[in-house]
C-alpha cells in the first residue's frame, strides 16, 4: 500500500482473526477445525483481502506519483496536461540536375532502403535543375526522421526522372512521450500553478510541444519587458531541436502569453561541444562504451545554461562505468563554465 501508518492484515492473518471472533460469538470449540462456521471464517477473510486489495490499488492511483498508466490520464485530464502524441516526420526529396518542367503529383509513393513509406504532400515541378517534392512519412513517429542525403526510390517512375532522390530535411517525427516523462509534467503541474506569465509558465507551455522536455525562461531577453525561451530536448546524442520544433514552440507558446506581454523569442541553445582526453584502464571497446553513455548522461545532468562542469563530476561519471577500474583525465584541467545561451555536448574524445 501507499506509504502510511496502516498496516494491511495478510490473508492468513484475516482468516485467524474472523475465525477467533466468529467461533468466540458462537461459543464453538477451536478445535473443531471442520465444521461449517471453519469454512465461513476462511470465505468471509478471503473477500475482506479483496476489498484490502482493492483499498490498496486506489492508495497508488489516488495521486499522480505512483498511478498506472490509466489514472495517470485522468489526473492529467484534471490538469490539462494531455500525453504528446506521436507526430508524422515531414520534409522533401530532392533530386539535382534534372530537366525541368517534370512533375511529381501529390500522393505519389516513395520508400527508402528499410522499405518504410512516405507520400507526396503536393504537386511539384522541377525547376532550375532541382526537383524539391515535400514528403510527410506514413509511419508515425521518430523511425521516419532521416539525414540529408540519404536515399530515397519512387515507387511509380516518373518519365524523364531517375527514381532515386535524397532526403532533404525530413524532421518533425516524435515517437508517444514516455509515460514517466509525462508523469514528471503532470507533477509538475501540481507543483506549478500558472501565473499568467511567470517565468514557469513559459517553461510548462514550452514543454507541452512535441519533442520538447527541457526549456529555461530569460527576462527582457532582447530588451526592457521582451522574453526569451530556450528550448531543448533530452536527446543525449544531439539535444539541440530543429528549426521547425522551434517554430513550433514559438507558435504553441504566443496565444497563450500574456496578451499584453512585449516580444517573444523561442530559441534553441548553441552547443557547448566538451572535448575529453583519457587514459583508460581497462581500455577495450566495452569500458570505452560505457564512458561514453556515462559522459553524456553527466552532460545532460550537469551541463545547463549557466551551470559548470567540475573536474570532480567529470571523473566521477567515468568512474562509476561499468567495467572501469581506473582512469586518468588529461583533458578538460579545468571546470569548464556553461554560457546562458549553451547546453553542453559531447564533443571528441582522444583515448590516450
């Protein structure tokens, strides 16, 4: 049960004690273990531990905390925090040096390489010598998002084009937020009751966009009575959003500014890339692995707009890798200081 002084009987415990009390109240001998009132002791303690049980699952859903998945919507629905759905990628495929004036027409099929699908948004007309067809994925979530330059196939050719074309900023795709990141919003809603334009408010609206976990307010950013939020993700690789996550915070966040506020800027933060040299002991591919995951766990922790990084923490994080027996770090020597527009990431790191 949920932490409290109470202490729930356990079934043989209920059976011992409506056992005593019925056999007391009808002056029955305790050694007549087979008789009738026996069994209705043992049926009468079994459907009282269902009703503790039940008692017991309301205790950790009655708060956000500690609730399944189920409850966790109702008291998000009570808070107007819903959970971020997943989000189609969008983008365009390209295709250089072609005659122009072919077309491409909207819902056209195109697949890459892993045979996942995407479809023409519009027409398209190749002009210049460059074809830009804007694509959205038919699968939802972050598997559609795809690096520049990766191939892309037609599925029906088009006369006078090569099938192949490369993806060309194809973004935007966010998987269903985690349940315990949409928790930790929810709580922090109890915790955060909106101000009307508080520097909080800025951060919880900030967060409600997809893709979106971590954002800091700045007052009079760009000048008396102006505000600025820098956005960011958890992504330990690469937390840094693009532009159209940007754009699309900047969009969720003005209808619900103050109306009276003065300029908004939504921002991403500019990587602080951290370059480290060690020497590592033992220094294979798994330990050097585990540094690796450690470190930018580390960075994510301790590598805010405005923090430092301390040499101690540093050597710290390598430590507790799984596999690490000892270490040397020859770089960074110093505490390395977080500007108010950064967020740290990794940068290169030499195994000495």
């Amino acid at each position: 049960m949920a932490d409290s002084e109470f202490s729930r009987p356990t079934l043989a415990e209920n059976i011992s004690m409506i056992r005593s009390d019925l056999f007391a109240m009808l002056d029955i001998s305790d050694e007549l273990r087979r008789m009738d009132e026996d069994v209705r002791a043992k049926v009468y303690a079994a459907a009282l531990h269902t009703v503790y049980g039940y008692i017991d699952y309301l205790a950790l859903n009655m708060l956000p905390d500690k609730c399944d998945e189920s409850w966790l919507a109702r008291h998000a629905a009570m808070k107007r925090c819903p959970r971020k759905a997943a989000t189609y990628a969008t983008g365009f495929m390209r295709w250089d040096g072609v005659t122009n004036g072919i077309t491409v027409i909207n819902g056209s099929v195109i697949q890459r390489d892993d045979l996942v699908q995407y479809t023409a948004t519009a027409d398209a007309v190749s002009a210049g010598g460059v074809l830009r067809l804007p694509v959205i994925c038919s699968t939802v979530g972050a598997a559609g998002n795809m690096d520049d330059s990766s191939a892309m196939y037609l599925v029906t050719p088009v006369a006078g084009l090569p099938s192949a074309g490369v993806a060309d900023t194809i973004t935007g795709g966010f998987d269903i937020e985690e349940q315990e990141t949409w928790r930790a919003r929810v709580i922090e809603r109890y915790y955060w009751t909106p101000q009307g334009g508080a520097d909080g408010d800025y951060v919880v609206w900030a967060k409600e966009v997809a893709g979106l976990s971590r954002a800091w307010t700045y007052r009079h950013w760009m000048g008396t009575g102006t505000v600025g939020v820098m956005v960011a993700t958890n992504d330990l690789v690469n937390p840094i959003p693009d532009e159209d996550t940007v754009k699309a915070a900047k969009d969720h966040i003005e209808p619900l500014a103050p109306v009276a506020g003065a300029d908004l800027y939504v921002f991403a933060p500019v990587p602080r890339a951290v370059d480290f040299r060690i020497r590592l002991t033992p220094d294979t591919e798994e330990v050097r692995a585990a540094v690796i995951a450690e470190l930018r766990s580390f960075l994510q922790r301790d590598g805010y707009p405005q923090g430092e990084l301390e040499i101690s923490r540093i050597n710290e994080a390598i430590s507790i890798a799984a596999g690490e027996y000892s270490h040397q770090l020859l770089s960074p020597t110093e505490n390395t200081p977080i500007a108010k527009n950064e967020l740290a990431t990794m940068g290169e790191i030499l195994w000495t």
